[in-house]
C-alpha cells in the first residue's frame, strides 16, 4: 500500500498536481494526506501521520 502526502503552502494553494502525481503512482486516494502549511510552519499533522 502506498501512502501519499501532498502540500500547499498556503491556502491558496492547490495540491491537484500533487494529488494527480500521487494517484498516478498507484496511490490510493484514501491514503493520500494534505497539509496546508507555511515553510515556517512547525506543524504538519497529517505528514507525522503518514511517517513511521
């Protein structure tokens, strides 16, 4: 299984091509996690989600 993260830096950014790339790589959309966060933004809970 394949577990995906894609993220935007801020809110008006859109994570699609990540998302497409991802799904493309036989991911599945359902393990494919997205984090709108700043460079500076020490919080990214759903990318602690997806690391072991």
């Amino acid at each position: 299984m394949l577990i995906g993260y894609a993220r935007g830096s801020t809110a008006g950014q859109n994570p699609d091509h990540q998302i497409d790339a991802l799904l493309r790589a036989d991911g599945d959309r359902d393990n494919i996690h997205v984090d709108t966060a700043s460079v500076a933004k020490a919080s990214r809970p759903k990318l602690d989600l997806v690391l072991p």
